[in-house]
C-alpha cells in the first residue's frame, strides 16, 4: 500500500494517528471509503465530526465496534444518496400528518 494511504484496518488499529489523516486529506477520505464520494459536501463533514468523536469515544473504551457500526450506517446513507427516487422519496418536504403506512386511511 502507498505511503499516502490508511487501511480499515489502520482507522481501526491506530484511531488517533489514522483520524488525523483522514480528517486533514480529503483524497485519502476517497481511498479509504469510496462511498463517500456520493454524500453532499455538507454530509462529509458531518461524518468526518461524528467519525472523531466516535473513535474517540470507542478508543476510550477500547471497544472500536461503534466505529465499525457508525461507518456501516454512513455507507448505507450514501446508497441511499446514490438512488436518485429513494434520494427523492427522503428529502421531499412530508406532507400531511404521521405517516401509517400504505393505504392507511386519515386520522379522522
């Protein structure tokens, strides 16, 4: 692996010298985690906030599950990013009330 480049395995192993890389070079964000190429900029940066406080709080604990977990629902908001009608279906302003599923009849 290059020298410019950080593993999983490195954001897991190492998380303080890994998060300082991955926070500061936005190229090395896009080898270590290609999805995030399909987030908004503003959702980049707000996984690489949460992505800190997250292994700092693991590493606290050493536990790096929530890290794992944390990265995990990320990817999915990228696939979900990624699908232009589920993107839609999303972030569309909800109308009317609490949805209750399909064919569900008004609150009367």
């Amino acid at each position: 692996m290059p020298a410019d480049e950080t593993s999983f395995t490195e954001l897991i192993q190492q998380p303080t010298r890994a998060t300082d890389r991955l926070v500061g070079e936005r190229a090395l964000r896009h080898s270590v985690l290609p999805w995030i190429r399909i987030l908004p900029a503003d959702a980049v940066d707000e996984l690489v906030a949460e992505f800190v406080e997250t292994v700092r709080a693991a590493a606290a604990v050493n536990n790096m599950t929530p890290v794992a977990q944390m990265l995990v629902e990320w990817q999915h908001t990228a696939e979900a990013y990624a699908d232009p009608e589920l993107s839609a279906a999303l972030t569309q302003a909800h109308q009317g009330g609490p949805w209750r599923g399909a064919g569900a009849r008004p609150l009367t």
